[in-house]
C-alpha cells in the first residue's frame, strides 16, 4: 500500500536507531524512495542460536517500485551485512565507494550471487540523480578507508546524513574529511542533517588512528614471544600500522580468521592496503617453521565471540597457533555493548596461560572511529542545519547529542529523537512525526531467514532454563480404550533420570492416572488429552522441583 502522496520529505530508520547496528535509513518524497546502508547487528546472549540479526524490510518490499537506489556509507558489517539478505529482494541500484563494494562482493559470494549489473561505484563528490533526490557523497574520516556520508538535495530542501565519523586531522590513507563543503553546504542551507550519536556521551575530542601506530610499534619492540593482535576485520588503517609496524621490528604477518582473511585480500587487491615487503604475510601453514620472536599474527575475536580464532587458541582448540606462556596478546578493540562479560572471560583465559594481556586501557592500542562531544559541535557548527536528527545510537547516546544541541541553541521541536519505524516529516518550516511504519528484526539461523521468531526463541529459553521432558504411551485405537505400553520418561536438560528414580515413577503415576481418568471417561481427543498430561505432569514437577521443563507428550495408537 503507497503511503499517501505528500509535499514533505519523510526521514524513516529502519535499523541503526535506539540501538548499534543493522543500519538502515530511508528517506521519501512522494514517488521516490532512497535507502542508505543494510546492515547487520550480531545477536546477544538472549537470541539463542541466532547468527545474525538484519532489519525488517516488509515497508520497503511493499514500496519497491518506488526505490530509486540503495547507497553505501562504508564497509563495516553493521552498514553492509545485511546485503546479501535485503538486496535479492528488492532488485534495485546498489551505489557506494570502490572499497564499500570490494567488501560487499565478498559478503555476497559468502551467501549468494553478485548482482553484478545493479552495482554502481561513485567518487566523493560525484552526483546521482535517484528520482526526485539529487545524491551527492562526501568524505568523511572513519575506522576503515573510503568512509562517506550523503547530502540528498531534494525539492524541500538539503538533508545531510554524516554516516560514521570522526574529525581525524591526520588520517592514515591522507584523505582528510570534506569539511568545506559541509560549510559551503551550510552556507546555501541545510535543511536537517542526520549525526552519528554514538560518543555523543564523551567530552572532547577522539584520538587520530594515527596514535594507535606508534603504541602498537612500541609493544611490538618489547614483545618477547609471539604477539597475537585481535581487531575488528574491517579496521583496514590499523592493520595497516601493525603490518608496517611489524615490518620495522623484523616480525612475519599471518592473517587468522575467515572476515580478516576476506578483507585483507579485498583490501590487498583493491589497493588499499600496502605491503612494505613482498613477502612479509606468510601462510598459517608456515608458523610452525616461523621462530615466534619473528611472528605477528593478525586475527578476529577482539569481541570474546566463543567462534573467533582469538577465542580458539585461547582455549587450544585451533589446529595451528595456540597462545603460550610469553606471548604477548593485544586487543585493539573496544567491547561492544553487551560483550563486556565475553571479552573478560577471553582475557582471563590469557592470563591463565601465562600471556601478556595489552587492551586500549593499558596503552593506546585502540581509538574509537566515531566523533566525540566537540568534533559533533564542529559538524553541526559548519552545517548549521534547521533541524538535527540524532542517528546511529542507543537512546542514551541519542539524547546525549540531543544536549549538544541544546548547548547550541537549539529547542526541543527542533530535535528529533526517532525509534524503529519512526516517519519524521520535514517541510522548510517545521519538523513532525507522522505515521509509523511496520519496522523490527529478523533473525537469521543457519540458513533461515525470518523463521525464527519470538515464539521459537521463547521455547529455546524454556529449553536453556529447564530443559525438555518427553512422555511416551501407547493406547489402543478403539474402545475399549486401554494403555497398551507406558507411560515413558525421557528428559535432557531436566534432570539426572538415573539418580531420580522416586521423581520418575512419580510422574509415570501421575501420566498414568490422567489417562486412566480420561479412559473411565471415553474422552479420547488427542489435543485435550495431550492438555491435560502436560498440566498435570507440569504441577507435579514443579511441586517436586520448582522447575517447569518443557513437556512433550507422544501418544501413538495401535
């Protein structure tokens, strides 16, 4: 169903609001539909058995003819992941930057095929005419190269969304973020411009990547064994500083890991990373023959993920490098949200084997690659927008931008603080909420997309907490009804049936009783019968127990 044709410029997140990651922003103006980034967000403790969380995009499916194209801001999983998911549904033009598309290339050939005719690359600077939107990337400084943020000029006026940044004066690759056509941008107008809020919480200012280079050179010096560094995949200038930095020290590069792996060869092949010496990377096939005094070995797990190499050789389970006594482990990350206890029980693992633990708390192996208090006041300063959206966060940090802009003038109705499905309508003079639209998550098992939901997820944690009781019996098909063999008491989970055996003939009495009561009573409905055994037996494991295991009751008739 089209939403109803109207004059004012609709802002619709779909993911990356109330919450980091899955980003997903739609903006609309009557027939023409443009969405920037399809994110993925990596599942908490609670979503059992979920790899991977994407945003619903039922709207945008309804709406498809309308899309006029889907742009990219930068490579990370939590703009790009959900690609290869949202794409085959929606057929449209993909657009972003050479390394953006290096990278989603690599997640589709991972799940599906490249849609290699939709793909567009564009040059900061270069303008796209998608419907009624004229699109127009700028540069912007960030964690991984060719990172951009997008103006929309539209007939109602110029919205700008930053994307991720920070102000870094000296970045890594040169490429200095494009503050003066924010500011020429901001003296013509903007309309709204759409900030990265995530260290809207931090004063100050965040750190050039260019610092983390010479912690990193400096651990590499006093390293007596070998040095393990986990990072984010995606954070091509820091690999960078660790392969230069383990050049200069004479130490070898292996690359463990199937997103580092995947991203150090795109970034290789696309020339975004550079290789002091031609055969510095060595295959992790050689670091049995490679002293460990020459050995950097680059990997993922910098979140604790109980897959991730890091984790593995943690706990001996990879099959070619262990971490020893001696080895000296850096992890030059930040936890994400909700990690904090993954990454401790990691770190304490080191520690038990005699490692050298180096986090961003000990020594400026890590920087943040999103903007803090002052460089967000710089930004808004420049752009002089009439109305500021605070975008990619939690409501915290939204809020906490929302004081910035208190702080420089600006009211309440001039602020919009959005949830999943908000419709934010703009028109020159004034900015209001409309009409919300269907917006959520799917989550993603294996190879189900959306088949697992709330009710499936619910069961999984019944399973966790108290685990599964299964009551096998046999009846006779016609009457005289009669209980031909049973009933049976299998549990996983539960308890240890062998060592419970007055709590199993307990519940056999009670499965027996009810079905002998529902035989006197000729009622032999499977559904309610099945009921009243699951009601039964229920009580009377709780009242032994105080557990309530989930109950399956199999009745066959012969």
């Amino acid at each position: 169903m089209l939403s109803q044709q109207t004059s004012k410029l609709s802002v619709i997140p779909l993911g990356g609001t109330g919450e980091i990651g899955k980003n997903l922003l739609v903006f609309e103006y009557e027939d023409s539909i443009v969405i920037i980034d399809g994110g993925v967000k990596f599942p908490d403790e609670e979503l059992l058995g979920i790899d991977l969380v994407i945003p619903d995009i039922a709207y945008l499916e309804k709406n498809r003819e309308r899309i006029k194209g889907l742009f990219i801001t930068h490579g990370h999983e939590d703009h790009i992941g959900g690609l290869p998911f949202i794409l085959p549904k929606l057929n449209i033009p993909i657009y972003g930057t050479k390394l953006a598309l290096g990278l989603v290339r690599a997640k589709f050939q991972e799940r599906t095929a490249y849609p290699e005719s939709l793909v567009h690359m564009l040059e900061p600077g270069e303008r796209i005419q998608a419907g009624a939107f004229e699109v127009e990337a700028f540069r912007v400084t960030h964690s991984i190269p060719d990172a951009v943020g997008y103006s929309l000029l539209s007939p109602v006026g110029r919205v700008v969304y930053t994307g991720d940044f920070k102000v870094d004066y000296t970045p890594i690759d040169g490429q200095n973020m494009d503050l003066r056509k924010l500011a020429a941008w901001g003296e013509e107008g903007i309309l709204a411009l759409i900030c990265d809020s995530t260290n809207a919480e931090r004063p100050g200012v965040t750190m050039s990547e260019g610092a983390v280079g010479k912690a990193l050179r400096d651990n590499f010096e006093r390293a007596k064994g070998k040095i393990i560094m986990a990072s984010f995949a995606s954070n091509v200038h820091r690999i960078q500083q660790a392969i230069d930095g383990a050049s200069e020290v004479g130490r070898k590069v292996c690359v463990v890991g199937r997103s580092m792996e995947n991203v150090v060869r795109t970034a290789l092949e696309l020339g975004y990373l550079k290789l002091p010496k031609e055969d510095i990377i060595i295959d992790s096939t050689e670091v049995g023959n490679t002293p460990s005094t020459q050995l950097l070995v680059l990997t993922t797990g910098s979140q604790g993920e109980p897959l991730a190499a890091l984790t593995r050789m943690a706990t001996r389970s990879h099959r070619q490098i262990n971490v020893l006594a001696g080895d000296m482990v850096i992890i030059a990350a930040t936890p994400i949200p909700g990690n904090e206890k993954l990454v401790g029980k990691t770190i304490n693992h080191l520690y038990q084997i005699g490692a050298e633990v180096v986090t961003k708390e000990m020594g400026q192996v890590h920087v943040s690659g999103h903007a803090n208090q002052e460089e967000i006041k710089l930004v808004i300063r420049l752009t002089n927008p009439r109305f500021l959206i605070p975008h990619h966060g939690e409501v915290r940090h939204q809020v906490a931008l929302k004081r910035i802009g208190h702080s420089l003038g600006y009211s309440d109705p001039d602020i919009a603080l959005t949830q999943l499905g908000s419709r934010v309508e703009i028109s020159p003079d004034r900015m209001e909420f409309g009409e919300r639209v269907e917006a959520g998550s799917i989550y993603i098992d294996g190879l189900g997309v959306g088949d697992v939901g709330q009710i499936v997820l619910k069961d999984r944690q019944q399973l966790a907490q108290d685990g599964v009781v299964v009551v096998v019996a046999a009846l006779s098909k016609g009457k005289p009804y009669r209980i031909l063999s049973g009933p049976d008491i299998i549990s996983r989970g539960f308890t240890f049936m062998k060592e419970a055996e007055i709590l199993v003939d307990g519940a056999r009495k009670v499965v027996e009783a009810t079905l002998e009561n529902q035989i006197q009573k000729e009622q032999m409905e499977w559904g309610p019968l099945k009921s009243n055994i699951r009601d039964s037996l229920s009580k009377y494991l709780w009242d032994k127990t105080r557990r309530r295991p989930m109950i399956l009751p199999v009745l066959l008739h012969h």
